[in-house]
C-alpha cells in the first residue's frame, strides 16, 4: 500500500496545468449561448409563444398544452441546432445532487427512416421509475411511477449534446419528492405576502423576487492522491490523518496567487458556466490549504438553486480534466477550515427596489425596516427549523469552529443598526404621537442610509448576518442543495410578512394613521426579535451562556435537530403557506433520518475498514522490524541491549497499546452498528448511529493518528495532510 503512495506522489508532482483554449470573443458575446433564454426564445418562438412563456414567468399563470406544443417545436429546432441528440427532465430529488434520464429526439416514420421528433407532451411532463429515488414513505417500493413537469420559469439549456429542461419531480399521487416543488411554493408565498406589504409604500409594486447570491466554497485534491486515501473515495472526507505541521497557521493561502493548475480548472469552469448563463464572478484562495471560492452574481432564488447545482455538477465532470477531484464536504481535513455554502438573499420588487436597502427618504426606509424586523422575527420564531435545513452529517463537522458559526441560530445587524433599533424600541410608543415626535422619528429614521455606510463589517461567527443591502445564512454546508435552507427562510418570512400586515390592518382600522400604525407594529417586532440579534462573538463561551439565557436553543445532535421539521410551529408555517402537506413534512424528515443513518454507517464500514486491512498490519510489520532489530542488538551488546534500545522497546510497546485499542474499538463499533441497524423505526436508527457508532470515531482516529506519528513514513499506507496539501 505504501508504494500506491509513493507512486500517487509521483504522479501528483510531475502533473503539469492544462492549456484551456479561450473563447475568440468577449465573455458578453458567449454569455448564455447554451441557454433556451428570452433572446433565444424570441428568435424561436412564435409571438403567441413568447408571450404566453413570458406570462407564465412574471405571473405564474399555467402554460396550456396548445401553447406548449409551440414552445416544443420551437426548442427541438434551437437544441438540434446547438447539436443536440437527446433531451431529458433535469430535477433534484431528494439526494445530494440532480437526476436526469436521457431520451433521444428520433421516432420512426412510416416508411421505417427516422426523423427527429419532440412534443409539447415530452416538454411539459414525463414518467421516469421513481421506485430508487428517496421518498420517505410517501410510496411503497413496488409503486415505480412518478412524474416530472416542466418548470418554465428555469430556462432549459443545452450540456453534452442533450437539451436540459428543468422540472419538478413528484410521486404518482401528487407529493413532492423534490427540492424545487416545495421551493417554488415558498417563493410563491413570500412574494404573495412582501406584495402586500409594499402596497403600504408603493402601489406599483406588483411581484417581489426573492433574490440569493451563493457563495461556494471547495476543496481540490489531486486525483492519484485522492484515490490513494480509501475514506476519502467513500465519504468524501478523511477519517484518519495527523495534522499537517504547517496548514493554515499563517494565514498565507487566504487569498494569494492562485495555483496554475488551479486556475486552468478556474478558467475553464467560468467558460463553460458562462455558456449555461451561470453570471460567475468572484474567485479566490479561501483559508485552508487547497481550498477555494467560487460565487456569482445575484439572480431570482429558483433560478440561483438549478444554477448552483448546475456548478457543482460542472465542478465534478472538469476537475477530472484537470487530474483534480472535487469535494463538497463540509469538513475533509481535521484542524483546519470546512467549507460553507453562504447564502445571500434579499426581496427585490417589480420596480427594482431592493427591500433590504434603505432609500434616501424616511417613507422608504420605513419599508425597510419593515422588511428587515419581520426577517429578524422569522429568524427568532424558527430557528429550530432554520437549524434544521442546514444539519447533516457532514455540516455539524464544521459548524462552530474555524470561521464557521455555530449552532445557536442569531442574527447580528451591526452596532449602527443595533443602535437604531433600540432607539426605536424607546422612542415609539402605542400612544398617539405628536406632531413633534412624528418630526423627530422620521428625522433619524432618515438616517439611515447614512449610518449604513459605515455598517460593512461582517461578522463571521454569526450564523445569519446583515451585510448592507441583504442577509448572508452562513451556517449552509457546502455539500447541500441551498434549496433547504430558501425553503425554510422564504416561508417564514413570508408568514411573518402576513402577521405584520394583519397587525398594521388592524391599527389602522381603529382609526390611527397608516404611518403611525406601520410604527407601532415595527416596535412589537422590534421587542419580539430582539433576543435573536447577537453582534459579538458567537465562539465564545459567554454568548453561549447568554444564548441559554434567552432562551435560545442549542441543539449540537443532527437527528435531534431534524426533529424540528415535525414540530407543530414547523406543521403550522409550512402546511398554512401550502408549501407541504403534513404528510410530506413527515416523509421529508425520514428522508433525513436515513440519509444521516446510512452517511455515519458507510463512514463506521470504512473506517474499520482502513484500520483493520491497513494501519494494524502496517503497525504490526513496523513493530516486527523494531523487534528483528533489538533482537540483534542484544545479539551484540549483550546486557546492555537495553541502554542502547531503550527508545525501540517504547516504540514496540506503544505500538502494541494503539493497535490493541483500535481492533477493539473496531470491534465494539461493529457491535454498535448491528445494535442500531436492529431498531425499527428510521428515527431510531438515526438516534443510535449518532449516539452510540459516531462516539467510537474520534477514540479510533486518535490511535491511528499516534501511530502515524510512530511508523516508518516509507511504510505508511495512506496519503498524509502535509502531501495532499501543498501538492499542486
């Protein structure tokens, strides 16, 4: 095994960078070539089409199956011409990625030649086997059939010679068994409920988008190192590994010159996700050896969801062109940063109005206050649920150390806005407000915009933070589809949304002015969600004293904190909003159960594995040398052997203590595995993995990496931090 490193070092050292041939033209004249989008759709389409798919986008009205056979036609002629063979239903189930069955355009004709044919029928649904996708219950096993129908307001796209067609996914008898249903419902409600809302400020506004920017942090790996580390084929994340002495500690990674190799794999992914209208512009050298950053610009929350998944997939397939590999996983490497998945959202109106941004005048920065207290509410109110979107198995690695916020859920919005808030709290009463006191609320509510200027820094170690013109949920994992979270935070905003505007109704139906009704109900939600807002250091052990204080909660066990989506606030936000059914909600969870469950199990199985077929043999033939060698000494110096091979005997009896803990502790895992595989419910096999499997971990890891630190480095089987990280 150790030759397999060696040689995977070799091979890691001598790869050289790829060449990437650049497009002849501007980024601008390529940007979206791949994309069915409204310039294409303008060329393509009749007018009758473009029109009734335009309706569909901006209103959310049905597409008749007339108007789709128009649209069919008019996209099989654009994707045989961008060199398309085959089409298929592009939709994310409820796994770790997308799926896709693939069929081709041909269809006999008559005189048994083959022509290339496609439907309004084929565009608007399908029936792929639904029998292996994840369903929680939702469907027996011997039930195959589910469907899949077009989502008109993602743009289908051209990859690898197939047309693409974004859809949702649900199961023979109407449930979701996706990501993008239940999203697009919670989109659908906070717009719904934020429109409303404007109508206080703006009657213009008709439709508010809700806006998400995704920050995607990654690790590279060369690939021959990669495939010399067992665990990290698995489970995308070493089980074992003694930290590197240099890793981090200097600081010297975060954003330095990016490695030619790394750049190559950087180029050719923002022409390529340019191609699939991907607006890719950042990239950079994150904190941790080998790990990167890539995000785009700001696009509607349905859209920014398929875009990310889309990234992600594209990330896998060109790392490979590279002899890189690709990981997702919120924490790969011990001791040094994970990586996080940050979402940047905000609400933007039809008029393009940035409601998290404050205008120039007191009547606009009332609405945004509006909008920003009814934010802090959701968060406050379900921040059990909030938490819940964004546990896994792999997340609650990184969560609460190395930059990453912790599992307390909290909200920081600066000194400055801190401040302002606090001064509204004391200053608006119930009371009818004078004239004076009216001049004197909007003169520092006009100050707004002022006092965010200077409002930039951000708080790292806050999980929920206000950076200016929008929030940033920090806490999402790197590996999760960011519809989890967008799902949770559109929902209860838009419920807040509605309880805010009832409040308000009411007040102003008593006979207080509109102005003075909007102020009121913004200090009761002001009061409400203060003990959310937290603007120190979320690591520190006196916030979290603080937090217990509050009252809120800190759930460190991922199947304890999945227990939040079957609660009854989580029944009533989501079943109210018609986002899920209970039903659903329930399938959903058991969905999560079993994939944290089988997660903690592959990772049990490989680490035994590894331990048991590795390291002990290795340990045991690097003791058996120490042992052939003080044999000989004693040969040679007789009696004083022992002054001579004093450190050798330590090694030979340190090496025995590790390895005869670790067969054990291998022994009483695999015991603990089959005690938690008998129980009956998911639930409780979730519950059991996580407190009886995962303890054994870190106590098996701890010897494995003692003996790392023992064995000869030529024998040692197994690729170590200091060589995967600073190969290039």
């Amino acid at each position: 095994m150790a030759q397999i490193r060696f040689f995977a070092l070799k091979e890691a050292q001598n790869r050289q960078p790829v060449k990437i041939d650049y497009p002849e033209k501007k980024t601008s004249d390529y940007f979206g070539a791949y994309v069915f989008n409204r310039r294409t759709m303008q060329e393509y389409l009749s007018n009758d089409a473009f029109d009734g798919v335009m309706e569909c986008i901006e209103k959310g009205t049905k597409i008749d199956r007339k108007l789709a056979e128009q649209v069919a036609v008019g996209m099989k002629a654009w994707a045989l011409d961008m060199g398309a063979t085959y089409y298929t239903h592009w939709f994310s189930p409820l796994t770790d990625g997308t799926a896709e069955k693939h069929d081709s355009f041909i269809q006999f004709t008559e005189n048994g030649g083959v022509i290339e044919a496609f439907s309004g029928k084929l565009l608007a649904q399908q029936e792929p086997d639904a029998s292996s996708f994840p369903s929680g219950g939702i469907r027996n096993t011997f039930e195959a059939r589910g469907y899949t129908a077009w989502d008109p307001s993602s743009p289908a796209f051209v990859l690898d010679r197939t047309l693409c067609i974004p859809t949702i996914f649900v199961s023979y008898t109407g449930e979701a068994l996706d990501h993008k249903t239940p999203l697009l419902k919670a989109l659908a409600a906070v717009d719904k409920a934020a429109t409303d809302v404007c109508e206080y400020f703006d009657k213009n506004v008709t439709k508010v988008w809700s806006a998400l920017g995704v920050e995607q942090e990654y690790f590279l790996v060369d690939e021959s190192l990669f495939y010399a580390r067992p665990d990290l084929i698995a489970c995308d994340r070493t089980l074992v590994g003694h930290q590197s002495a240099k890793d981090q500690q200097l600081d010297d990674q975060y954003f330095s010159s990016i490695p030619e190799r790394v750049s190559s794999f950087m180029r050719e992914i923002e022409i390529e996700g340019y191609k699939l209208g991907i607006p890719i512009k950042t990239r950079h050298n994150e904190v941790a050896p080998n790990q990167y950053e890539i995000a785009p610009i700001f696009e509607e929350c349905n859209l920014a969801v398929d875009h990310n998944m889309l990234l992600m997939d594209l990330m896998k397939k060109i790392a490979r062109h590279h002899g890189f590999r690709v990981i997702f996983h919120e924490k790969p490497f011990q001791g040094v940063n994970g990586s996080g998945k940050h979402n940047n959202w905000s609400l933007i109106t039809n008029t393009g109005v940035n409601l998290l941004s404050p205008g120039a005048k007191p009547k606009t920065n009332m609405q945004f206050l509006s909008f920003l207290v009814c934010t802090l509410n959701a968060v406050y109110k379900h921040q059990d649920l909030l938490r819940a979107s964004i546990v896994s198995a792999g997340n609650v690695h990184r969560l609460g150390a190395n930059e990453a916020p912790p599992l307390i859920i909290s909200a920081f919005v600066g000194q400055q806005i801190a401040e302002m808030l606090d001064e509204l709290e004391t200053r608006v009463t119930n009371k009818k407000m004078t004239p004076d006191e009216k001049t004197e609320l909007k003169l520092d509510v006009g100050k707004i915009p002022e006092i965010l200027l200077d409002n930039t820094d951000r708080n790292r170690t806050s999980p929920f933070a206000f950076v200016g013109n929008r929030f940033e949920f920090r806490a999402a994992g790197s590996s999760a589809n960011p519809a989890a979270p967008m799902i949770v935070l559109n929902a209860a905003v838009a419920q807040e949304l509605k309880e805010f505007k009832k409040e308000a109704d009411k007040l102003i139906q008593k006979g207080i002015k509109k102005d003075e009704a909007i102020f009121q109900v913004i200090r009761e939600f002001i009061i409400k969600s203060k003990k959310i807002r937290f603007e120190g250091n979320s690591y520190g052990d006196e916030w979290h004293k603080e937090a217990r204080k509050r009252g809120l909660t800190n759930v460190t066990n991922v199947v304890e904190a999945l227990d939040a989506y079957n609660s009854d606030a989580s029944k009533n936000l989501f079943v109210s909003n018609n986002i899920f059914t209970e039903k659903e909600l329930e399938a959903r969870t058991e969905v999560r159960y079993e994939n944290y469950a089988k997660k903690i199990q592959i990772e049990s199985r490989t680490l035994a594995q590894i331990a048991m077929n590795q390291i002990v043999p290795t340990a045991i033939d690097y003791q058996t040398r120490l042992i052939e060698n003080v044999k000989g000494l004693k040969e040679i110096f007789g009696e004083e052997f022992k002054n001579i091979a004093g450190g050798r005997l330590e090694l030979i009896k340190q090496i025995s203590e590790h390895t005869s803990v670790i067969k054990q502790k291998c022994h009483e895992m695999t015991e603990a595995r089959k005690a938690a595989n008998s129980f009956v419910t998911v639930r409780q096999r979730a519950h059991q993995y996580s407190l009886k499997v995962f303890p054994y971990f870190e106590e098996i890891r701890f010897h494995i990496d003692r003996l790392e630190r023992i064995v000869d480095n030529e024998m040692w089987p197994l690729t170590k931090y200091s060589e995967l990280f600073f190969t290039r």
